[in-house]
C-alpha cells in the first residue's frame, strides 16, 4: 500500500509541475498582454482554497486515487507557476537567450531547450 501512495503522490506532484512549468513559462517568457492574463488566471487559482477545490473535483469525478492525484495536482500548481515565471522573467534578457533568438530558434524551442534546462540545473545544483 505504501508504493502505491508513493506513486499516486508523484502523480500528484508530476501535474502540478507539468502545469505550473507550462503557463510559467510562457508568461515570463512572453511578458505582455498574455503574462497579464496567465499571472490573473493563477491568481484566481491561488483565492480559491485548495482543500475545497480538491473536494469539488473529487466530488464531480469518482472518488478514486487517480482523481485524488489529479484534483490535488490541479489545485497546488500556481505557487510552481509563479516561480517558473520570475525565473523566466530574470532569463529573458541573457546573452544565451539573445544569441539562439539570432540564429532564428522559435519561442518553443527557446524555452523547451534552452531555458528549461538553464532551470533544472539550477534547481538541483541548489537542492545539494
């Protein structure tokens, strides 16, 4: 049984990062009208209480552990959005971000291989 939890936890936590990182990025990246519009989308998120968000979404589902995972990946991802947004939002300007902007990579490629792992990097140098 204690797996099992395991894994439905990191189920849990996965959409929370998968969510959280994608409107993150995208709003620090593109700043603007659409970082305006995704930083009040989780805002909203973040007014709602979570324990009451995580028991409407069990309550519309089935109560099982995969809509338990989901529920609670869906309710906790604006504090990891707003972090992947400051991040992206102090990276913007760097001189490796400019330079694969000269040599013509797309918004999608820029952020999917040249911020992200700038993060990831960073995160697990700090967590040693």
């Amino acid at each position: 049984m204690a797996r099992g939890c395991r894994c439905w936890s990191a189920f849990g936590r996965g959409d929370r990062l998968a969510i959280g990182t994608l409107i993150g990025a995208v709003a620090g990246y593109f700043g603007g009208w659409l970082d305006t519009v995704l930083v009040r989308l989780t805002e909203l998120f973040q007014t709602v209480p979570t324990f009451l968000l995580v028991i409407v979404i069990v309550a519309i589902g089935q109560p099982s552990a995969p809509v338990i995972a989901l529920a609670i990946g869906v309710a906790a991802w604006p504090t990891v959005a707003r972090l992947v947004r400051a991040h992206f939002r102090s990276l913007r300007e760097a001189e490796f971000i400019a330079a694969a902007r000269s040599l013509g990579y797309g918004a999608p490629r820029i952020i999917f291989t040249r911020s992200c792992p700038m993060r990831w990097r960073r995160s697990s140098s700090s967590a040693r």
